[in-house]
C-alpha cells in the first residue's frame, strides 16, 4: 500500500476502509525492517504495542462513535519519539551509553496526550547524545544518514526523529529544541518543524538538556498535521511550572501581514542558495500582499555566543544528576561532546569567571529580548534561514566544534528570547538537498505562524515527499 503522508489522508483511508491500522502499522513496519540498519533511525522498536494500539484502532473507527473520534485526534497516526522521551516500560538511553538499560517507570506527559490522543507508537528515534550536537553525529550509537542522501547529516540533534518521518517509518515525530533541534533537521529533512513558545508544551518526562531552553518540538509534513498536534500538547499538566494554557489568536480577514527581515540574518557565512531561497520566498510573500518590511535585531550576533555560555552552564547542572554512586563511576561512559560541554559550564559559571560569561550572557539574553519585543510591535513575524548551509557532509563538521557551533546561528535566538519558531520546507537545492526557511513570532503566536507557512504553501501548491 502507498503510505498517506497527512492525518487527514491517514484517517480518511481508515474510516473509509481503504486500509485498516494493523495494515498501516505493517506497511511502516516493513518500510524500517528494509531501511533501518541501514540509515540508523531507530534505537528501540515497540511494535508489540504498536499492533495492539493499532487493533484498538480498528474497533474504534469501526464503532462509528463520533464522540469517541472527536477526543481522538489521532486516531491511526503513528509517532516516533527522540529518545529523550521517557516511556514508561520502554528503553531510554537520550543516545548514550550512560542509559543503555534505563527502562523508566513513567512517560513524558507529551507521549502520554500524543497515546490518549490515539497516536500509534512506533519507537524511539536515534538523536545526538543529551541532544547536543547539529548533526546526529554525536549519538552515541551509530549515527543517523539523511534518508535524501545518506552521505549528509540529517541534522541534528533530533536526528532520527526527522529521518523517521521523511524516510516515511512514521508519519508524525516529536523532538526538543534547545537550540534549533527540531527546526534544523527539519529543514534538512523537507519537513515542517516547530519550536513552541517556552512555556506552551510541558517537558515533564522529557530528559533535561538546558532548562531556561529546552522545548518539546514537532515534526511533520503539513503545517495542518503541526497543528493538530501543538493543540493536542499545548497546556498545562501540573508538573512544568512555565507552562500556561492559552487562546489561539489568529489574524483577523482584512488585516495586512507583515513580515520582518532581519538584515542580521544574512550576513557573511550564508551559502549563497540558501539565501537565494529566501529571497524567493521573499518574494513569493509580496505576491501575496504581504508587506515586507526591513527591521534590526542589533544584538542578535551574539546569539551563538551566549547561547554557548548558558546552555553549558544549565547542561553542566542537569548532567550533574548522572553521578557516579547510580550511573557507574566510569565517567568515561559520558561522549566527548558532554564532557566538553560540562567543562564549558563548570567554567562559566565558576568563582571569578561567573561574572565575566555567565551574568554578562543573562544582560545580553535581556537585550534580545528587547530587541525582539520592539520588533514585534511593529510586524507580524520575521522570515529568516533556518541554517546558515544546506545538509553538510558526514564527518565534514564533526572533528570541529566550533564550525558545528555556527550551524545554530539562525536558530539559538528564538531559545534564548522564548518564541516560536516554524520550519518551513521549500523546495530543494542544486544537488538535490531540501531547502527551509524559518518564521519567528511573538510569544504564543503558533497559530499565526501556522497561517503565515500556510499561505506560502497553498500558494506554490506545495506537495509533501518523502525520500524512501
Ligand atoms: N545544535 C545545538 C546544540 O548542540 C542545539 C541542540 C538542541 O536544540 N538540542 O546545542
């Protein structure tokens, strides 16, 4: 059977009995049975469940309950999960060797309303050891290939959550952004990734990368799927104190769209395709009677700066938990790329140094977000790169972590002031490689996002594709 690529094409088939969930779940079971030793997309399968949930399925539409299918928005959707996921009874391991047998006693609030919601689990996605990195590269198994090509890096550090989706294994899959998790893959994949409001979706059950930062994020291929379900995450749980409920604000009829651009965001160091790409967006949007308007986010060249003096600290903290009396006293069992970052940290934030880095970072922190509020005032959103370069080489960052650094420098901004961020796929590069741009808004402005990339969208009639 050919594999729907939205919710709606899923749930369509279901109801009308073009297929029915166990035959779905087959079909993308026997996809990652073909590929997935391959591309290195999945570390731990539950396909035992996933049958069963499937089955449930099957009674369900079968009952014809209404009721029952208006709580269960989705309903015959499967999910991959980025391994920093807890889920109860299943293997955790955040990609590294520290929790190769961590079986937690409890699932993260979002796996949880992703299964009441009646998604199909069908594992745990490969990602960059405690999500750090912007490749895949630094998990600590094998490192994920992009299903477009796989001599380049999916991105990172939800790797194998973005891979799953385009190499058609699952059709939703949720990551975290710290830094750009969620939307660089995304734009590395061909695939929309959103990056929420911090404070929108909880992150109880999610392993703690860098808390003033970290974001459950989400991968599909239509803004619609991305929606339906950021409506179905969002809001309070009771168990992550920055999370409020909010309205979805839209835009009114007859109001003009505007849109920023940053002339921060094309500096030097931006291949020259990916800026022509969002010149052409650019350019598409004006089409559209959206009015284009130049603004300055001065203090955004210091984003990847202090970026890399907060989230090493927060990170040097949090990994502070995985102490030699439970987790084994070999620290060796921690990857390069942790140790460095627990040493950036424990730097920055020590006696003499704490004022030097980290408070002058948290000053710098206060004046983005000025920036972006003085911005905001006056537009609607801003459309910029998602990353400064189409998917890179295996190997061809991985020995320098100073380059890999740079891949965030269009993306670190929205962690460090707490908006949202929209990856929207565009096409494809000369040697075949998907092309995104990025939409940022105010504070709790997703659904507006959401109408903004899908205008763009329906206006290039945009077709999802996946790679395998
Ligand atoms: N690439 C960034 C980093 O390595 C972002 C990571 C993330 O968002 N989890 O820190």
């Amino acid at each position: 059977m050919n594999i729907p690529l939205t919710i709606k094409e899923t749930q369509d088939g279901l109801k009308s009995k073009k297929f029915s969930a166990v035959e779905l779940v087959d079909a993308y079971f026997s996809q990652i049975k073909k590929y997935n030793d391959e591309y290195n997309i999945f570390l731990t399968l539950t396909e035992d469940s996933a049958y069963k949930k499937a089955k449930e399925a099957d009674k369900i539409l079968s009952n014809k309950d209404i009721e029952i299918l208006s709580e269960k928005p989705l309903i015959g959707v499967t999910a991959s999960y980025k391994d920093i996921f807890l889920t109860k009874g299943v293997r955790t391991t955040a990609g590294s060797n520290i929790l190769n047998n961590f079986i937690p006693p409890y699932s993260a609030t979002s796996v949880l309303k992703m299964e009441n919601a009646g998604a199909i689990t069908i594992g745990k996605a490969n990602c960059d050891a405690f999500a750090h990195g912007a490749s895949g590269e630094n998990s600590d198994y094998k490192a994920t290939l992009n299903p477009w090509n796989k001599s380049y890096v999916p991105g990172g550090s939800s790797s194998g959550s973005a891979a799953s989706v385009s190499a058609n294994m699952s059709l939703v899959s949720l990551g975290s952004d710290t830094g750009g998790s969620v939307r660089q893959p995304a734009s590395f994949c061909n695939l929309v990734g959103l990056k929420p409001t911090y404070g929108a979706i909880s992150r109880y059950g999610v392993i703690a990368m860098s808390s003033s930062l970290d974001t459950v994020g989400t991968f599909a291929h239509t803004i619609d799927d991305i929606e339906i379900i950021f409506d179905v995450l969002r809001g309070q749980d009771g168990f992550d104190g920055n999370v409020i409920d909010f309205e979805k604000k839209s835009f009114d009829k007859n109001s003009k769209i505007k849109l920023g651009v940053a002339k921060e965001y094309f500096g030097k160091g931006l291949d020259s395709e990916v800026e022509g790409k969002i010149e052409e967006a650019i350019k598409i949007y004006e089409r559209l009677g959206v009015e284009i308007v130049e603004v300055s986010l001065p203090h955004t060249k210091y984003g990847v700066s202090v970026y890399y003096i907060i989230q090493p600290a927060e990170v040097s903290s949090n990994l502070g938990r995985f102490d030699g009396i439970r987790y084994g006293n070999d620290r060796s069992f921690f990857g390069d790329e942790a140790k460095r970052r627990i040493m950036l940290g424990s730097y920055v934030l020590s006696a003499g140094y704490y004022d030097a880095y980290y408070e002058k970072a948290l000053k710098v922190r206060t004046k983005m977000v000025e920036d972006f509020n003085r911005v905001f005032s006056h537009v609607d959103a801003i459309i910029s790169p998602v990353s400064p370069s189409t998917p890179f080489k295996l190997g061809e960052n991985a020995s320098n972590p100073l380059k890999m650094y740079l891949e965030d420098v269009y993306t670190t901004t929205a962690n460090i002031v707490g908006i949202p961020g929209l990856s929207v796929p565009f096409g494809f590069s000369k040697n075949e490689l998907p092309i995104g741009f990025q939409l940022l808004g105010p504070r709790f402005s997703e659904h507006r996002l959401f109408e903004i990339g899908r205008m763009f969208h329906k206006e290039i009639n945009y077709k999802p594709r996946v790679a395998l």
